[in-house]
C-alpha cells in the first residue's frame, strides 16, 4: 500500500494504489538498506509493514532504472524470471537480444554473464541489461537454470536468486549500443556487492 508521503512522488505516477507483493510475506521480509549518501525513500509497504518499493537516486543526469528483484528460495515453481517474459507481457517487442560479460563484477567463476536487451514499445523504446545469480551461477539460459536447480534439489538444496535490471529510456535503435555501456558500468557501480 502507498505511504501518505509518497503519493506525490513522481515514480508513483503509475503504480496502482495497492498491489500484492510476492503472495507472502517470506519473500518481502524487512526494510530498506540505510545508506549513508542518497538514502533510500520507500514509497510502499506490504501489509505486515515491510517496504515493498523503494527509490534511491544517485548523482544528476539520466534517469537509469535499477530493479533488484531478491527471492530467498528459488525452486522449478518460483524462481526468478528473465525480463525479456516481463517486457513482453507489458507490450513491448525485444527486437534485439545480446549476451553481455560484465567485466567490472568478479564471481566465483569469472566474470558475470548476462544480456542486453533492446526494447521496442508504444510509449518509447528501452535499452535493458541484466543477469541473473541463481546460488553460486549466473544463469545464461533458462534451461541452465532448470539444469542448476535440479542438481541442487537433488542434493537437498534451495540456493537464493537474484535479478539485476538496468533500463534506460533511448530514441531507437541507434542508441541502445551507448546505452548499454552506460548501463553496465553503472550495474557494476551499484551492485559490486551483490
């Protein structure tokens, strides 16, 4: 549900006035992260009181969205999901896709993989990048994630998952190569330590 502070804030333009948040509380526990330089404003909390959505801006420029989508368990049910499903659903066409390596993040097997999307909608086009860590792998495919969390199970396992999304508005496809080095370096920047 939308704080009474925060119904005059701009990215709440077009977010309904309640929504639900994960279907249980298990997957939204807590509060925002206390940083000492551009704090975190919350703008909606679930119904146990845990924020749900937050904003933080850094620095002055172009706005960049960073979406970090945190599921501690994630099983063949319910697993994090490839954004390319979400910006489809919300009526964009993925007119282009490319592997990404985003070489600022180490992992524990090498550098981080992930994609670059470029996406074409009605109300403007997106450039997008983003990865994917399921445990300890950074998912390249959906069926290497169905692979992973199979061999887990088997071993009695249920690894953490993340998604780090980077978007930025662009004025079509000539942009969207500027555009996604912009947005890696600053995913790189923002999430060193995730």
């Amino acid at each position: 549900t939308k704080l009474a502070s925060a119904t005059t804030h701009p990215v709440m333009d077009q977010v309904p006035a309640s929504f639900t948040l994960g279907g249980t509380p298990a997957y939204n526990q807590g509060q925002v992260h206390s940083f000492a330089t551009n704090p975190a404003t919350v703008l909606m909390q679930d119904s146990h009181g845990n924020d749900g959505v937050a904003v933080r801006f850094y620095g002055a420029g172009r706005v960049v969205t960073l979406a970090l989508a945190y599921g501690r368990e994630q099983r063949q049910e319910i697993k994090v999901h490839r954004p390319e499903i979400c910006y489809t659903a919300a009526g964009f066409h993925v007119a282009k896709r490319r592997e990404a390596v985003f070489e600022g993040l180490e992992a524990v097997h090498g550098p981080v993989q992930g994609q670059h999307l470029f996406a074409q909608g009605q109300e403007g086009d997106q450039a997008v990048s983003y990865w994917i860590r399921i445990g300890e792998m950074y998912a390249e495919s959906g069926w290497a994630v169905r692979r992973h969390l199979l061999a887990l199970g088997i071993q009695g396992q249920v690894p953490d998952g993340i998604l780090v999304r980077a978007s930025l508005p662009v004025q079509g496809e000539q942009e969207v190569e500027a555009a996604w080095a912009e947005l890696a370096a600053r995913s790189e920047e923002h999430t060193s330590e995730l």
